[in-house]
C-alpha cells in the first residue's frame, strides 16, 4: 500500500497553498488536494483535444461546403467497403 501523500511531498509553495486549502475547508487532506489538481489538469486536456475536434470538424464542413468534399458517389464507396472486406472480388 503506498504512502499518503503530505505537505512534506510537495514544493513549498504548493504545500502552503494546499496547506491552505485544507484550512479553509476546501479539502480533507494534501492527497485530495493533488487530486482535485489532477483532476483539472485532465478535463482541461480533455476539452482542449475536444475543441481541436470541433476545429478540425468545422474545417472540415466549410471544404465539403466549397465543393471540396467527396467526389464519389454512395455506390462506389459501398463497393469499396465490400473490397475491403473481402465481400467483393
């Protein structure tokens, strides 16, 4: 089982600001402050990486708007699928 993690783990400064945290009713201990910062630190990224998609997404929509997009019919990317499959010879 490992060790809790303590003021003692953290920078000073971080270990004042968690310290303070805790005195301010915020958090029970040092580890639930770390994980509340782990925790931001991730749905950050997340919404980061998600808001790339929505870029990359809407970039996509305005080169299908200017004609850009595909320039097959539904019947040969049917036909392509099956030949990927092994449907179609």
């Amino acid at each position: 089982m490992s060790k809790p993690i303590t003021s003692s783990d953290l920078p000073p400064h971080l270990a004042q600001f968690a310290e303070a945290q805790i005195a301010a009713g915020r958090f029970a201990s040092v580890e639930d402050v770390v994980e509340a910062g782990l925790e931001a630190l991730k749905q950050r990224a997340e919404s980061e990486h998600t808001e790339e998609l929505r870029r990359d997404a809407a970039e996509a929509f305005a080169a299908f708007d200017r004609g850009e997009g595909f320039t097959t019919t539904p019947d040969e990317l049917m036909d392509g699928i099956e030949r990927d499959l092994g449907l179609k010879s």
